[in-house]
C-alpha cells in the first residue's frame, strides 16, 4: 500500500502504453531473440505480465497509502482500470460483435456449456478438497472460529470465482466473516484469479500442441473463424475519419446507453431484491442489482440486434481491430492490479488457492479430453467462472476477435449461478473444516 513512484494517472497511462508499444513491436520483429521468445510466450500475456512486474517494483500501483503535511494517512487509487472496464471494455464488445454471426456462434454445440458447468463443479469441489488436503499440513490455516472460520471467508472467493464481485459480496453478507480479515481474501482472489489467468494466457500460444493432445474437433471454431474472415475480406475498406468517428460513435453511444439503462435496472431490480423476505433468495439474486452486470448485458445485446444491420459492415473498415485495442489497454490495467511480492505475505491462504484452482483445473483438463473439447472452450469456461465478464472475453478474443461474445454470454450467465453455487461450496467447506 506504499505509494509507487508514479500516482498520476496520466503519466500510469502512458507507461502502459510504452509496454503495450514495447509488446507490439517486439512481437513483429522479423529476427533475433524475440522471434524465439513470441514462440513461446504470447504477446497477451506480456501485455498483462510487464505492468505487474512495474507494479511489483513500486513503479505504479492500482492503489496506495501516504502520509500528507499534516500527517494523515491519505489513500489513493488509480482509476484505470475503472475506466477501462466501464467504458473501454463495452465498447469493445460492441465493436467485436458487430460482425458476429449468432446462428454460427450456436452451432459451436453444447460442449462451450459443458466446459462452462465443469468449471463451476471444479469451483465447488475445489473449495472442500483444498480445506482437506491443506488440514493435513497445517490445521490452524483451515481453522477459526465463529465470524473467523476461514470457511466463511473462503465463501467469498467461491462467489467471485464462480460469478464475479456482485456474488462475491451476497456471500460476504450471507456468511458474515470477519470485516476485519476479509481483505486478506480479497488478496487471494487477486492473486490467483491473475495467476491462472496468465497460464491460460500461456496455453493459447500452445494451443495447435494441446488441441492435439486432447483430440480435439476444431472445426466448429474454425468454420465460425473462417466465416467471420471471408465476411471481413468481402467488406474490407480503406477505413476513412468519418468510418473511425462513426465506429466510436456507434461503441461510446452504446455505452453510454448502457450506463443510462444500468442505472435505473439496477436501481429497480436492487428493489424489488431488498424486498424480498427470505435472507437466501435475497442473496442469490443480489446480481441483479449490479450496474456492471446491467451495462456489459446491455452492450452486448445492442452490438447483437446491431449485428443483424448494416453496421455490421464496419468490420471492414477495422471495428474489431480498434475492439482490441481497448482489449489490450483493460489487460494492461489488470496486470497493473497484481503484485507479485504478494504471494509470499499469506503462504496458508494462497496454498488452498492453489490446490483448490488445481483441482479446478484438473477436472477441466479431464473432461475436455473424454469429450474431446478444444482447448477454447476450457479456457474460457473456466475464465467465465474465475474472471467474468471482465476478463472472459479477453481469452476468448486472444482466439479470434469473433469469439469474444462467447465469452461474454458464459460470464454473464456464470452471475445468474454464481450465489447459488458459492452457497453450495461453502456447505461442503463447512463440513470439511468440522472433519
């Protein structure tokens, strides 16, 4: 919480954007060592990995503390990744799914959903397991009593790592841990939700070596990728300033329909929420009062009804290009979240992470290779648990830009269960911890 070197947001900004210039121009090095390098490592990853390494040396930082003249501590927090995330990742949204095909996005089958409830079955297996297996080693890390049982505050991570912030506070409220100790899960949700990601990361530049190795039927994907393709080539354009001014108005204008209507649906259906009796319910459909769920709901199903009109045609002119590079700039801001020094300040806690998101790991690999899933589909069914929507569709479009939606729809599906399921983990934790 020390304050970096840099707390302006506009000088953090523009450090961002020399190490996403920086990834940008090694990667289409045509010789030397980074050809070697962009082999093994994708350049998404390091667009997420050097703002967390200039974090972790207290170059930057998402937030921090500092004593002013009169010697109060005074806290201070970046805000861009707010920004990225409420304005520049619809936009995104918007801008790839312009050029979506939705009949071809359905005819990806059923094996994107069953990756998806894998995930989540991971999730609430996980949790338990990881309390019995970390018990045998060191009981007190698994122990607490009362509003300290570490059960309690484990159900936090289980409604963020199932749904997304919304659940993660309905299991805050339903459970009741400690205030006091809950930042220390806040801490561990960071650092593994950022770990797993960045080796999801790692495996789409291996992604031809593990299709092969799962025995993968592709070619749905690789059909929908053509298609979007050929539909690009047909339309393709030299983009003009009036085809940029009108592609930002048709994003920005959505989003900003999207904040318009987020407000009042959020507003509502907290309402008729809070009304509700039974302190269970309550809690399970706590998501519904979420703006942020409202707004990438809303974005999404514009660019979708926009995606049946002309507009779709902006493809062409580069809609999915100017996409990622609000993509690339909400990866940059997540990376800036991760401290890596972190990880050795709680080793108990971040040992449960660890077994537990293996485990959810490792069921994932299991199925996908009994049913012979590509490794798109668990990537992403896992990211729409783990990351949500924030995150979801940044995996998803290191794929392919047109499949960013995907990503979209399990993420926001993964809110609707995300109570529900964290509820059904924190029982069986419970259980483990009393064992």
């Amino acid at each position: 919480m020390n304050a970096p070197i840099f707390t302006n947001d506009a000088i953090v900004f523009g450090i961002l954007m020399l190490s996403l210039g920086f990834v940008f121009f090694t990667e289409n090095l045509k010789t030397g060592f980074w050809v070697k390098f962009y082999k093994i490592v994708p350049g998404l990853f390091m667009a997420y990995f050097i703002p967390a390494l200039f974090t972790t040396f207290g170059v930057i930082a998402p937030e921090w503390e500092i004593e002013n003249t009169a010697g109060e501590i005074v806290k201070g927090k970046s805000q861009l990744y707010y920004v990225s995330s409420r304005f520049l990742l619809p936009a995104a949204l918007v801008l790839m799914t312009l050029s979506i095909d939705l009949r071809a996005i359905f005819n990806l089958g059923n094996k994107a959903l069953i990756m998806f409830f894998t995930g989540t079955i991971g999730i609430i297996i996980g949790g338990p397991l990881a309390i019995l297996l970390i018990s045998i080693f060191s009981p007190e890390t698994v122990g607490g009593a009362d509003f300290d049982a570490v059960w309690r505050g484990l159900s936090t991570l289980a409604g963020s790592w199932i749904g997304g912030g919304a659940n993660q506070t309905a299991m805050l409220e339903i459970y009741k841990f400690n205030p006091a100790k809950y930042g220390g899960m806040v801490f561990v949700d960071i650092v593994i939700a950022n770990i797993w990601m960045a080796i999801l990361l790692i495996g789409i530049g291996k992604k031809e070596k593990i299709d092969n190795w799962l025995k993968a039927d592709n070619s749905a994907i690789e059909k929908l990728k053509t298609k979007v393709s050929q539909f690009t080539q047909s339309v393709k354009k030299n983009p003009s300033l009036t085809d940029f001014m009108i592609m930002l108005a048709i994003a920005f204008g959505t989003v900003g329909f999207g904040h318009l209507v987020s407000k009042y649906l959020s507003t509502f259906f907290g309402n008729i929420v809070s009304a509700i009796n039974s302190p269970t319910w309550k809690n399970i459909f706590t998501f519904l009062g979420s703006g942020f769920f409202w707004l990438i709901s809303t974005s999404t199903i514009i660019a979708v009804i926009l995606s049946f009109t002309k507009a779709k045609n902006y493809e062409g002119a580069g809609a999915s290009k100017i996409g990622s590079i609000f993509i690339y700039i909400l990866v940059a801001t997540i990376g800036m979240k991760m401290d890596l020094a972190l990880i050795f300040e709680n080793l108990g806690l971040i040992a449960i992470g660890v077994v537990w998101m293996s485990i959810h790991a490792g069921l994932l690999i299991l199925v996908a290779k009994i049913i012979k899933a590509p490794y798109f589909f668990l990537a992403v069914g896992s990211q729409a648990n783990v990351g949500g929507a924030a995150s979801a569709p940044i995996v998803a479009q290191a794929f392919h830009p047109s499949l960013a939606t995907v990503g979209v729809l399990l993420a926001v599906f993964g809110y609707a269960i995300g109570t529900v399921g964290a509820i059904a983990c924190t029982i069986l934790m419970e259980l483990a911890s009393s064992l």
